[in-house]
C-alpha cells in the first residue's frame, strides 16, 4: 500500500512516531541527569564512609609516625593505579598514602585553622581527574593532632558506571519506543479499519452487489453513511424517473411516427414525395432507438454496476438469435471458462450489446460463429467471430459510426455496433474490429471483471 502525506494513516502515524521520540528524547534528558546526580551522590556517600573508616584506622606512632592498624575494607585502595585513592597529611607535612597512588599526592587544601573541616572537589589525579572527599579529623584520640584525611576516586570510573547505566536506559527506553510505536501503528490500523469498510461497501455498490451502505459502522462515520445512503436513494429515485420519461416519451414519438409512417406508405402509391417521407422516417426511427439505448446504458451506469454472469447471458442471446429463420443453419460455438463469471456490466445492458453483435455476425457468417471468453487479471475479452467475407482493416473504424451501413443490401439500421460500443465506452471498457480466425470478421470487448 503506498502512503503521501494526504493519507489520513501516515499523518496519524507520523504524528504518533514524533510525539513518542520528542517524550522519549526528554525523558532521556531528564532521567540521564538524574541518574547521573543519584550515582554521583552514592559516590560521595561512598567517599565519606571511607574517609570515617579512614580517620578511625589511622593513628600516631611514635616511632613510625602516621600508621594504619588495619588496612581498608575496600582492596581496590591497595591496588596500583586503580582509581581509588587515599591520602593522610599532619600538618607538619607527614604524609601516608594508598598504595594505589604509588608516588603522587593528591592536591590537599585544607588547614587546621581555615574553619573548613570539609571539602569536596575535582582534582588533578595520578591518572586523570579525579573526586576528592577532604576532610580534617584528630588522629588517635579525638584530642589528637589535627590531620588532612582525603578520599579520591577517578572520574572514569564514575563516567563508566554512568555510561553502563545509561547504556542499559537507552536499551530500555529503545525497546519501550518501538514497543509504542508498534502499538500505535496497531491502533491506526483499527482505528481506521471502518474506512476500508466503507472503501468495500461502495465497490460493492459500484459493482452491483449491494444497494446501500451498512449501517453497522462507528458513530463517528454514521452521519457520512446516512447522507450516501440518501444520496443513494436520491439518485435512484431520479434514475427511475428518468426512465419513465425516456419511455413515455418514445412511446409517444414511436406512436406518431408509425402514423406517419402508414400515411408515407399510402401516399408513396401516388407520389415519390411518399419516398422521402418513408425515408425520413426511418431515420427518426433509427436515432430514437440509438439515442433510447444511450440513455438506458446511462442511466444503468449512474446507478453502479450491476454484477451479470457473462456465460447464462451468451448462452440466452445465442438462444434467442439461433431461434430466428435466417440462423437455424448455422453453428454457434461458446466458450465461457465457467457460469460464475461475473461481468460489472447491467444485464439489459449486456444482452444490448452482445444481441447486437451476435446478430450481426449471424448476418455475415456461412456456417459458424463462435463466442469466446478470455479471463484477464482484472478483465474480460469477449470475441464474436463468423467465418463470413470479412472487412478490410480500413473500414473498422468506420463501421462504428451510427447510420453507417458498410452493405447497403443487407437488412439492418447501421446501428447495432455504434450502440455496442456506445454502452461498452459507457461502462469504461472498449472495443475493436479485428480478423477472425475462421477468415471473417472478429469484434473484441473488454469489460471489467466483478468481483
């Protein structure tokens, strides 16, 4: 199925898609921050916990100077440039330090008397930027000797935990956002159903296999179905009528003219004027019967088509035709690939145009005529051959026209064909002269299949 922007189903689902990224976009902003300040917090609190324990193990030897009783309980201080880091400064400048920050300090800041037993900061590290918890805590006795007692951990460490973290988020949101946007396609997709509801319903009504449209659709669409239906019953109202008037008026014009035509035939006794008369008079004929078949194919039209199976039909036109005196010598072939196919075609209509055919080829053909049915993807060719003298390739086009007799001696009104083709142009399909394989002539129609 393809999608433009006038698709009411891309614009819902364009918009659906757009409104799940922008949410997603920000939610990733602002969880992202608020993931990154909860680790950075748990980090700090990590630090301080460390630095009491730090302070607590740290003590004055009188010998040794500043020694530890115990070491940490985190290993990670112990090991060479692992990123965890401690640091204990007297103010004399004694220093002791992790193992882990081999021959590097960190930058310690604070003095017994600067009033600041806090401090926390980015400093410059052994292998990078790095946080640092500093604080001044007594060393041995809590009236001890003032001491720097400062916790580091590199900022690496920390981006990567938060990366991991915000790795995992990403994952979990990606997989959410596709899990949205499918429900969404999902619910356009039924939400919108009823249009292709409505979609079938009306070619169902083109098609001849239904009059109205259903009424078991949402309350949102009901008021478009009442108004096509009405406009449904509106059209046919005004359908019939027109018929009515087609008909009465032709009675009354073919009522007139057979008078006409009585008196022409009298007066043609005496004078040649009768002659023109009677002349003049079928053509009146020919043009009401040409023009009532115009309107009747018109009028099938603008009501849809109606769904008629092509071979019952061929079979009942043959039958009629084989019946008159001039045919019953002749050989009618058919083949129709099976009953049930269907033709969007009006059955009066249909049985207009392949009367006048089949008739026409029974009047050219010496011994056979054969009716065929070619199914296509979404069509059908009828062919009508005889095995008659044929019509040059010239003449085709010509032999359409209305009035236009090719033979003058042969029976006829020269209307027959422009009336096929008039109905067939009506119903979208077409029609052609070509040759036949038995030698004469062969006309084709293609018409839409029904479905």
């Amino acid at each position: 199925m393809t999608l433009s922007l006038s698709s009411f189903r891309l614009r819902l689902l364009l918009g659906s898609v757009l409104w799940i990224l922008l949410g997603f976009l920000v939610s990733w902003a602002v969880l992202s921050s608020l993931l990154r300040s909860r680790v950075l917090h748990e980090f700090t609190s990590e630090l301080d916990h460390h630095a009491s324990e730090l302070a607590e193990l740290v003590e004055i030897d009188p010998i040794d100077g500043i020694v530890m009783r115990a070491p940490l309980s985190d290993s990670r201080f112990s090991d060479a440039r692992s990123g965890y880091y401690w640091q204990v400064t007297l103010s004399d400048g004694t220093t002791l330090a992790s193992a882990s920050l081999g021959s590097s300090r960190l930058p310690l800041d604070l003095s017994g008397d600067a009033g600041q037993p806090f401090r926390e900061a980015e400093v410059a590290g052994p292998s990078g930027q790095a946080m640092m918890l500093e604080r001044m805590v007594p060393v041995g006795t809590p009236s001890g000797p003032l001491a720097r007692v400062a916790i580091a951990i590199d900022l690496r460490l920390i981006a990567g935990y938060v990366g991991a973290l915000e790795g995992s988020l990403a994952i979990a949101m990606a997989c959410l956002a596709c899990g949205l946007i499918l429900a969404a396609v999902a619910q356009i997709t039924f939400a919108l159903r009823p249009l292709a509801r409505i979609d079938t319903a009306l070619q169902a009504i083109k098609q001849g296999h239904a009059k109205r449209m259903p009424q078991d659709l949402p309350t949102e669409v009901r008021p478009l179905i009442d108004n096509l239906n009405g406009l449904l019953d509106q059209n046919d109202a005004m359908i019939q009528r027109a018929r009515l008037q087609a008909g009465n008026l032709a009675h009354a014009l073919k009522t007139s003219l057979a008078h006409l035509q009585i008196e022409a035939d009298r007066l043609a006794d005496k004078d040649p004027s009768g002659a023109i008369i009677q002349e003049h008079c079928n053509i009146i004929r020919r043009q009401i019967d040409y023009q009532l078949a115009r309107a009747r194919a018109t009028a099938s039209r603008a009501g849809g088509n109606a769904a008629t199976r092509i071979g019952p039909t061929i079979e009942s036109v043959v039958a009629a035709i084989r019946r008159l005196p001039d045919n019953r010598l002749l050989e009618f072939g058919i083949d129709v690939p099976g009953p049930d196919v269907m033709v969007a075609c009006g059955p009066e209509d249909l049985e207009e145009v392949l009367g006048n055919l089949i008739d026409n080829a029974a009047k050219w053909a010496r011994t056979q005529v054969l009716i065929s049915v070619t199914i296509l993807e979404r069509s059908l060719i009828i062919r009508i051959e005889d095995d008659g003298p044929g019509m040059p390739a010239d003449m085709h086009e010509r032999a359409f026209r209305p009035g236009e007799r090719l033979d003058e001696t042969a029976p006829g009104s020269g209307l027959g064909l422009a009336i096929a083709r008039d109905v067939v142009d009506l119903y979208d399909g077409r029609m052609w002269i070509e040759s036949s394989r038995f030698g004469g002539a062969c006309v084709g129609v293609e018409l839409e299949l029904s479905r």
